[in-house]
C-alpha cells in the first residue's frame, strides 16, 4: 500500500512528492515557454517589444462589432446553459454552408473549444500508442505536444526553404511505414507563411490515397492570404478520402479569446463513420463547447466581410516591412510569406538559435521564439517573427535586431 510507505515524523505523514506521468515530458510550447525569458529582461530595466504571440488583439486589431453583439444578444436569450455537444445547429450550417463554397461536403462537423480542441479530438480519436503522424517541421507545436501525450511519434516531414518552405514530397514519401496513421498539413502555414498551391495538394492527396492515411488540414488562417493568391482546401480536392478540416474565430476573425472553432470531417461515409463516432464520444465527455460563443459563428461566415480585406492589406505592408528590414540584415534571410502574420527569417551564424534568442531578448527586449520550438532541418538555425504590431513597432524592433548582429559580425 501506498500510505505504507510514507513514515509518520511527529504525529504527521510525510509524504512523497507527487510524480508526473511521463507522458508529459516531451511536451513543450516554446511560444509560451520564451515568455519567462521576457520576463527576465522586464524585471532588468528593458522595454519589450512583443514579436512572440499570435494574438491580433494584442496589438492593434479588434474583434468584429457583430461577433460580439451576437453573443451579447445569445447571452441574453438564457443561451448560457450547455448545448449540444457538436454544437447549436445554426452555426453548424453555416459552416457547412462556407464547406460547400470552399468546395467540399462535411460528412460530419463539430464545434469546440478553440480549433486546438478539434485537433485534439481529430488525433485522439484516430492514434494508439506505438503509431506515428507526419507532422510539418517546422509547425505548430501543439501538434507535437499532443502526439507525444498519446505516447504515439511525431514524425517529422520538411518543408523546403529554397522552395518558399513548400512540403518536401520526397520526404513525406520516405516517412511513411505501416503505422503512420494520418499526415498533418498547415496551410498557410504557421511559423513560415508558406501557402500550398493546389499541384502541392495534389501530390499530398496521391501519397495519402496510396497509403490509405487520414489528412488533416489546419486552415486557420484562410482567408488571410497575400498578393492576391488563392487558398484551396486540401478537402475539395479529395472528397471520397478522410480528411479533417481545422478552422475557427481565432485568427480570420480576431477572435481567439472566444474560444470557437471547428473540426469538419469529409469522405465516404463507410470509411470514416466509426472515427466520427469516436470524435463525437470525447465531445460528448466534454459536455460542450461555450454556448453563447457559437452563435458568433453565423454572423463571422455569412455577415460582413469588411474587415477581412483590411487585415490583409495591413498585414501586407507590414509583411513587406518586416521581409525588407530582415534580409538587409547581415547573417539574416527571409523568404517572403504569403499567408497569415508570421515570417519564419534564418539565422546564418554559428549558434544555436535558442541562445540567439535568449541573448536577444536580453539585451535588446525583442521577443521572438526560437526556430527549434517549431522545428526545423538539422543544421539550421531560424527564430519566428509575428508582423502583427504597427509599423512603427516593427522598425524599432527590427532596427534592435541589426545592432544586436554586429556583435556577431565583428
């Protein structure tokens, strides 16, 4: 027994320290984790200047009128209870209405707590122990953290750098072996910027088709592409595979403290309907996803859309700002992004690119997070800059970032 082998000191039990389950030890979130480092710098006199968190409301973009009026307006109707568990049927529709424009016909939706949630759900559902998913390197870190808690491998493919950080297909090719179970696309991507053309998609749809995987495609940030490009959903182009599509209010919408987002899965229906069953038994567990919130959702699909050009025209000027800056920068490269708000710049120095932050949030308050944190090819060194901050921000930040190269260059 356990209490048996705690001694009793004094009349009282002394007991161990409490062991966390070794399924937590390779998870890290180094967009959160850089934040202890800024803090390091603040308590030491320095002015900080936030290149780190992808949240527009921290800078100078706000939260559509409508999206906020509309649960405002649930809240007051008593919508405050739990809903149904995939979610309230009118924003169900409506973003089975914005799957049929994009192309492609959900045989299942589900509404949750973020689109994090809907990942969660979608790699949970789908992954055992001992199987692996072909995740983007570099990519978002959740996607590692959470194949590392189901004890399954994250298995890397890259994305290539001389090729504007388009996937290797080769390597995704070479990856794959009789227990990889799903490939995992970001599109855009987030830590590069990189958008997928549809011949990219194409050759993804043909790998996941001949080895019978599950594709899921976080498209968070759809409609905040560039130079007038055009998104295309993995999903349209496969309609009979399994595919997962991850969406959300987060980062289209300006609204990531809501908390919303989406899982749509689409396929023929004999090859998904027990991996639907399966998501809908770790929604159910869950009870729901905010209630109120989701009827932000109409308003944010089928209202007004006038805000959506305005963000990408600010964030085209100060994606060209931050590319400009970063490659006159001696030791430094960017390839251009052209989606989202992120820039993904290489560090061509002989340092790790962790150090190269730390040192530069130290000296300089200018906080980005280490390249290493989203992964990246062997022998490289990179560090992500989020361009959301006004201009003026950017060339203070960027004009610290030069100084502080000289130190190498010398």
């Amino acid at each position: 027994m356990r209490l048996a082998q705690a001694a009793v000191r004094g009349g009282k039990m002394d007991l161990s320290p409490i062991k966390p389950a070794r399924r937590t030890e390779n998870i890290e979130y180094a967009v959160r984790d850089i934040v202890l480092v800024a803090q390091e710098a603040a308590k030491a006199g320095k002015e900080l200047l936030f290149l780190n968190i992808g949240d527009p409301i921290q800078y100078d973009f706000d939260t559509p009128r409508h999206l906020i009026e509309a649960t405002y307006q649930a809240m007051l109707e008593r919508r405050t209870g739990y809903s149904a568990s995939e979610g309230v049927d009118e924003a169900i529709e409506a973003i089975r209405q914005e799957a049929r424009a994009k192309g492609f016909e959900p045989a299942d939706i589900f509404i949750t707590s973020g689109a994090s949630e809907a990942i969660d759900f979608a790699l949970t559902a789908l992954v055992n122990e001992g199987e692996n998913v072909l995740l983007p390197f570099p990519g978002y870190p959740l996607y590692t953290a959470i194949v590392a808690k189901l004890g399954a491998e994250a298995r890397p493919y890259y994305l290539d750098e001389e090729k504007a950080w388009q996937p290797d297909i080769d390597d995704i090719v070479r990856k794959i072996d009789e227990k990889t179970r799903a490939i995992v696309i970001i599109n855009p991507n987030n830590p590069t910027g990189a958008l997928y053309p549809r011949e990219t998609l194409e050759q993804i749809v043909e790998i996941a088709r001949e080895h019978n995987l599950v594709i899921m495609s976080d498209e968070i940030y759809d409609k905040l592409v560039f130079d007038g490009r055009e998104h295309v959903s993995i999903a349209s182009l496969a309609r009979e595979l399994p595919v997962v599509t991850f969406n959300g209010l987060s980062k289209c919408y300006l609204a990531p403290g809501f908390r919303i987002g989406w899982g749509m899965v689409s396929g023929e229906w004999d090859l998904i309907r027990d991996y639907i069953e399966a998501i809908h038994k770790l929604a159910r567990a869950r009870l729901s996803a905010s209630h109120p919130k989701q009827y932000a959702i109409p308003p944010a699909l089928q209202g007004e859309q006038d805000h959506i050009a305005e963000v990408v025209s600010r964030l085209e000027r100060r994606r060209d700002l931050t590319v400009e800056m970063l490659n006159d920068i001696p030791g430094i490269s960017c390839v251009p992004p052209e989606g989202a708000f992120y820039a993904f710049p290489r560090i061509n120095l002989d340092i790790s690119d962790r150090d190269f932050v730390c040192d530069l949030i130290r000296e300089t308050g200018v906080v980005v997070v280490h390249g290493s944190g989203f992964g990246q090819r062997p022998g490289t060194a990179h560090f992500r800059v989020v361009f959301l901050p006004p201009e003026e921000v950017l060339e203070k930040a960027y004009a610290r970032i030069r100084e502080f190269m000289k130190r190498y260059l010398r």
